[in-house]
C-alpha cells in the first residue's frame, strides 16, 4: 500500500497507543466474559516503549496509526529446548484497513528483528473463534499448539 509507513512506536505515540489497546481489548470482548467492563489493561506500554527486550511497531497512514504489533524475547519453559522465545502482540489494525495483508508486514519485521536477537521460536495467543486473526497468522506460518481450557464455576 502507497504511503504506508511502518515504523518503531515512538513516545510521542502512546495516547493513541492506550486507544489503540482499548480497541483490542474490545476486538476481544466477544471471546471472553472475564474481561473487565473497565479499565482493561493488556500492555506494559511503558515497557514496550523503552525496553531493548521489546519491539513494538506501528504503521502509520497519514499522520495517524493505523496497525500495531510486538514483538518480546522472553525466558522460555526450562523443559524447551530453547532458553528465550519471541512473543509476538498488539496485534491491531483499524477496521477501514483490514484484509491487506498489514498485519502480515508488520508480523515479518518482527520475525526478522526476533531473528537479529538470536531467537527462531515465535509464540502468540489468540482466541479460538478469532477467524481472521488466526488466518492472518496461519498465512505468515504460524500453527496453532497449545490449547487453554476454561472452566467457570460462576456462569
Ligand atoms: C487480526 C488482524 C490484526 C489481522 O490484520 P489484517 O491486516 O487485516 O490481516 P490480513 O490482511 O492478513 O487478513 C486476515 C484475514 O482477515 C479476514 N478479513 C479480510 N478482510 C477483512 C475485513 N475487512 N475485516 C475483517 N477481517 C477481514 C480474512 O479472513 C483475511 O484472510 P484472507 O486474506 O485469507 O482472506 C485484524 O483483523 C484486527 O485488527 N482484528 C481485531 C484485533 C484482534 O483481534 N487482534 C488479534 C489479537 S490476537
């Protein structure tokens, strides 16, 4: 897409990025109940923004953000056989802008960038019932492994 820049999130950039987290947050709302009615927090935006561990990108079309994503090492499971992995999030793209294979732009940066840091294992969550999430992913070469199960004795 012309004019579509895709860039490190900036400081300047975390108002619209706490926007931006509500807007996940909601995308995700339908798939889970627990979520907060209020003041849902997902991100460590702060963390996000300045740690070197963390790569968080936006893409930006006229001035304003219109996609997001992460990218953060982390220590893995002492039974893996790898000792840190990439953990990819803030997957977002604004409505008008879906199905252009932006998220997929944004996913290889962080794959390369999880590349430069060493690492070659990638992992995300995303919500059985998220159909074009998990497409998106399933076209950059992610399968899905772990299954969480949920039992809720309140409902
Ligand atoms: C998940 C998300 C980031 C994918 O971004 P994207 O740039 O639209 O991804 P793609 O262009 O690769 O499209 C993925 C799939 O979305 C579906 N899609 C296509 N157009 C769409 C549209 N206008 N609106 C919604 N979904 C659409 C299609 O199934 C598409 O797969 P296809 O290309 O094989 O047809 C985006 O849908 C989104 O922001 N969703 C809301 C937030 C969310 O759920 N994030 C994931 C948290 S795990």
């Amino acid at each position: 897409m012309k004019n579509l820049i895709i860039r490190k999130a900036l400081l300047k950039d975390k108002e619209q990025l706490l926007n931006l987290e509500q807007e996940v947050v909601e995308a995700e709302r339908p798939f889970n109940t627990s979520i907060k009615p209020n003041d849902a927090i997902y991100y460590d935006m702060a963390k996000l923004l300045n740690d070197d561990t963390s790569h968080l990108l936006v893409a930006e079309f006229e001035g304003q953000i219109i996609a997001t994503g992460y990218a953060q090492i982390r220590t893995s499971k002492t039974s893996l056989k790898h000792n840190e992995h990439s953990y990819l999030g803030f997957m977002y793209v604004v409505p008008e802008f879906r199905g252009l294979g932006i998220n997929g732009q944004i996913m290889n940066i962080l794959i390369d960038w999880s590349k430069e840091q060493g690492v070659s294992d990638l992992y995300l969550d995303v919500y059985e019932g998220n159909d074009a999430a998990i497409r998106a992913y399933e076209k950059i070469g992610f399968a899905k492994s772990m299954v969480e199960m949920k039992l809720d004795l309140e409902e």
